[in-house]
C-alpha cells in the first residue's frame, strides 16, 4: 500500500505540474508577460510547485527530514540527473547574459542556504527573509523585460496567443493545483511509512525518492524543450527552478513549520548542491555550451552520490 502510495503520488504530481505550467504559461502569455520571463518565473514556479506541495505537507506531518532533503535533494537531481539527461537527449547553448544575471543568483543561493543552516534550525525569521529575497528577485526579473510595443508585434515575435477562453487556462491553473496537493499528500505519506519500514532514515527518502519524484515536472519540461530545440527553456527553468525551491519553497515552508535538522547530517549534502551548481557553471562557460560529454560526467557524480547515500 505504501508503494502504490507512492506510485500514484508521483503520477499526480507529473499530471498536476503538467497542467499547473501548461494554463499558467497561457496565462502569463494572454498578459503580454515574455516567454524568457514566463521560464524563469511561470514555469519555474509550476515546476517547483511539486516541491512546495511535498515540503509543507512533510514539515506538517512531523516529518522535517523529507521537508527539507527535498529541496536539497531536488537541486542536485535537477542539475546531476534532470540537465545531464538533457544534455545528452540534445546539447544546450546558452548566452552570456544568462551566465552573469541567472547562475550567480542560483550560487548565491545555495551557499545563502548553508550559512543560514549552520545553528541546524529554519526559523520563521530565516523563512522571511528568503520568501522577502524571493520577491526582489522577482521584482528585478520583471523589471528587466522590456514591454512589447504592440500586440501584434508580440504575437509575430513569440507566437499568436492561445485562442483557448480563459476560463479554461484559470480551471487549468487550479486543477493543476488541487492534483499536485493531493499527490504530495500520498507521495510524503507513502515514503515516510516505507523509510521507516525498512529503517531507511526519512533524509535519505527526502534527498532521492521524495526529491526526484517531485523533480518529475522539470524532467518532463526540459527533455521536450531539448528535443524542441529550445535549450534556453531547459536552462531557464532548471535555474529559476532551483532559486524557487530555496528562496520560495523553504522560506514559505519554515514560515508556517520551522524546520530543525541537526547540520552535520545534511552538511555533505549541502555543499554538494552548492558544489553541482558550481559545476553547471564551469561547464556552461567553457563554450557556453553543456555537451554530452559534461552531461555524462554530472549524471555520474549523481549516481555516485545516491550510490553513497545508501551504501553509507
């Protein structure tokens, strides 16, 4: 039963995901909002939502390991699994404006999260200021998009708008919404009920089962948008992905549950996350470019790292 708990949690939160960034992207496109924009932010969030919905309920039910092993756990497989699989599908090219604007901001972060998590504790204060850190990135995001001049324009340039009504993409917004809560609850309900089956701590389910399940999402969006040719969309929403799940997911989790976790058991796994994000940009600025050749070096330090985290 736990198994099919999980199974079936997962499903929801890919259907969920799916459809949550399918209608919020027709949304933000029926407003004018930019397709660069609308991936780092719109699809981005829709994406991360899986993580939320996981995260909250986990910190909820008692269970802070799997609260936030998956956000930690996320951020590794979005880079060592989710854009190594990507890469190797189709390499991905990148400009130089992404490397200085959006990969120091997901650096940033990472190692924000560290300092703030070396007294072992994500109080309500620490929950504030990352969701406070959250909006001014999204402030100066906006900030920087340039309006369309003319709706014409911004059709013949990003495509004719969805002709779908829009009481269609607000149902799909929120259907989305209620599929990825309801998986969340089955998913972090069947995990921690099998972790502590088999005496497997709840960290390690937060850190791979729980972190690669919610990560499906990001896996579905980037494989299609390599194989579509569009590498800027993988990019921009593994990168906005990550900024969300620390800056939004864990800052509004520890603001309604603080989040305590003693530092020395997820401390490795920290600066590991820190460290793939630092990988990612090395490997971007040497041609800007992530090959197959990078892609197969970051999937297998990804599966050296679960290979560790079990055998450890």
């Amino acid at each position: 039963m736990d198994l099919l708990f999980i199974v079936l949690g997962i499903f929801l939160l890919y259907v969920g995901g799916e459809s949550l960034v399918k209608h919020s992207s027709l949304l933000a496109q029926r407003f004018g909002v930019r397709p660069l924009v609308i991936g780092l932010t719109i699809v981005a969030f829709g994406t991360s939502a899986p993580e939320l919905a996981a995260s909250l309920t986990a910190a909820l039910r008692g269970a802070p390991e799997i609260a936030l092993g998956n956000v930690i756990g996320s951020n590794i497989a979005n880079v060592g699994l989710i854009l190594a699989l990507t890469a190797l599908v189709y390499p991905l090219r990148t400009e130089a404006a992404f490397l200085r604007r959006e990969m120091p901001v997901m650096i940033g972060v990472a190692a924000l999260l560290i300092l703030l998590f070396l007294n072992g504790a994500l109080g309500r204060l620490e929950g504030a200021l990352l969701v406070g850190l959250m909006g001014v990135y999204l402030w100066v995001l906006f900030s920087r998009q340039e309006a369309p001049e003319t709706e014409l324009e911004f059709a013949a340039e990003y495509g004719a708008k969805d002709a779908a009504p829009l009481w269609r993409s607000v149902f799909g917004t929120l259907l989305g919404l209620a599929l990825l809560v309801a998986g969340a609850q089955l998913l972090v309900a069947g995990a921690t009920a099998l972790a502590r089956l088999f005496g497997v701590p709840e960290l390690i389910i937060g850190l791979t089962l729980v972190a690669v399940g919610t990560s499906l999402p990001e896996l579905a969006t980037s494989v299609i948008a390599a194989l579509k040719r569009e590498p800027e969309i993988a990019l921009g929403n593994i990168v906005g992905s990550n900024i969300f799940n620390v800056l939004l997911i864990l800052g509004a989790t520890a603001l309604v549950q603080p989040i305590g976790v003693p530092y020395r058991s997820v401390a490795l796994n920290l600066w590991l996350m820190l460290g793939f994000s630092a990988a990612l940009l090395l490997f971007l600025m040497t041609g800007l470019r992530l090959g197959r050749r990078e892609g197969g070096l970051l999937l297998a330090a990804y599966a050296l790292y679960v290979g560790y985290l079990y055998l450890a």
